[in-house]
C-alpha cells in the first residue's frame, strides 16, 4: 500500500495566526490562496494520475500516482481541498471521521472556550460537496457534538485510524496494491507519524519538542510493505507556485 497524506490548504485561521485582534472559527473555511492550492493540487495530481511505466522504480512519483482511494476528515477545510481532487480523478471519494484535527469542533470565545460544538450539518456538505460519500450516522444535528478532545484521546484515535486503513487497504496476495490519499490535518499528522513509527508524542532527545511541519496542501508518501515502512517523502510542495506555498 501506498499512502499519500495531503495537508488541507490555507485557512482563514492559517492566514490569521500572528493576528492578535483575529478570533479564531471553530471550523474555518479556506481562503482564496487556499482555493487556489486545492486546484493546483487537483490539476496536478490529474495529470499525473496514469501511471506510465509500471517496471521503473516510482519513489518520486515520477511515472504518476495511480490513486485508488481518497479519504477527507469533514472539517470544511479538508472537504473543500480534497473535493476538486475528487472530481478531477474520478475515483472513490469517502469522509473518514477519525482524521479530523486534534481537539475537534470547539469554541474558541472565552466565556464557552473548548465548549464542544456540532460541526456542519450533514446538509451543508451535501449541497456543496455533492460528490463526498457520507458516513450513514451523519445527519443534521452535526458529525462532532462531543467535548474538547484531548492530546491522549487524539493518540488513542490516530492508533485506530491506521489499524483500520491497514485492515482496509494493507497488501494482499494476489491482490492490485491499493494508493490511498488522505486529505487531513498538521496536527493529526505529528500523531499519525508517531503511531506509525512508534515514536513518543513530541519527544526529541535533549529535552526538545518534536514536530513534523508541514505546509498547507503538501503531500507526504508512505509505502507500507510486508514489514516495513518507507518514508519515501515528507511535505513535497513543488506542485504549488512559490507564491501559494505557505
């Protein structure tokens, strides 16, 4: 297997984050420079969707992806990043809750800070984003309505995400290798990649803090073999212009 993690474009919190008067959306929605990467990333992951040479050696995707599946968390940032995507490949296009950012759906005003809130409701996403399979649970009353999730319960939920997309889409004898795209979240991904390589959360040695950085709509490859996984590449931007990579 193949799994291409892909951050979410610029949000209106992303462009936001040194405004000190700024108060931050709980689900923030993209800004123009963040419609604008998720279309670079559409039309480049078209044109190099066919894989032209199946015998060389593809570590840069330079001979093409090959997707077969594409996964969004439903925050609208990540729907709104994967959805020009869907429509340029055409292949399954599904929301996968548990790749939500750490925290979830929260308030950010004071006098209700952390309260947990619903999210979008299902008819949002469904007048939108028509092309996003829905999970069957999801209605109009909103996909998080839970409190404030913690670090520990961000990490408790990334070790069930990749134990499920490895029962999902691992290897299998005899079996077309499956190339995953997930479209997801900075944070959730420092939690992810400790799951993966089972490293401690955000513990470096010398007392310092860990931290994968990665820029909004950057891909990430991960080939998951019979016991191994490679890091083939981490936060690959070259598909932007220099003036939208942020």
């Amino acid at each position: 297997m193949e799994l291409y993690f892909i951050r979410h474009g610029q949000s209106i919190n992303n462009a936001n984050w040194n405004n000190s008067e700024y108060k931050e959306n709980p689900d923030p929605y993209l800004t123009e420079i963040g419609r604008e990467q998720a279309e670079y990333l559409a039309k480049y992951l078209k044109e190099k969707q066919h894989i032209t040479n199946e015998k060389e050696w593809n570590v840069q995707n330079q001979y093409g992806f090959g997707l077969t599946h594409l996964y969004t968390s439903l925050m609208e940032r990540a729907v709104a990043t994967s959805s020009p995507t869907a429509r340029a490949l055409g292949v399954p296009f599904s929301a996968w809750v548990d790749i939500h950012e750490e925290g979830g759906i929260f308030a950010r005003e004071k006098e209700e800070e952390r309260k947990g809130l619903p999210g979008r409701p299902r008819s949002f996403m469904e007048s939108n984003f028509p092309e996003l399979t829905l999970p069957e649970h999801y209605t109009e009353a909103g996909w998080w309505n839970r409190p404030f999730e913690s670090e520990a319960e961000c990490h408790v939920r990334a070790e069930k995400f990749y134990a499920e997309l490895l029962a999902r889409h691992a290897d299998r004898e005899g079996q077309p290798e499956q190339r995953i795209a997930i479209v997801s979240h900075g944070g959730f991904f420092m939690h992810l990649m400790c799951v993966m390589l089972s490293l401690p959360w955000r513990q470096a040695s010398h007392e310092l803090k860990s931290w994968f950085l990665l820029n909004n709509c950057s891909i990430s490859r991960f080939d998951i073999r019979k016991g191994e996984i490679i890091i083939t590449y981490l936060n690959r931007t070259d598909h932007l212009p220099a003036h939208l990579v942020s």
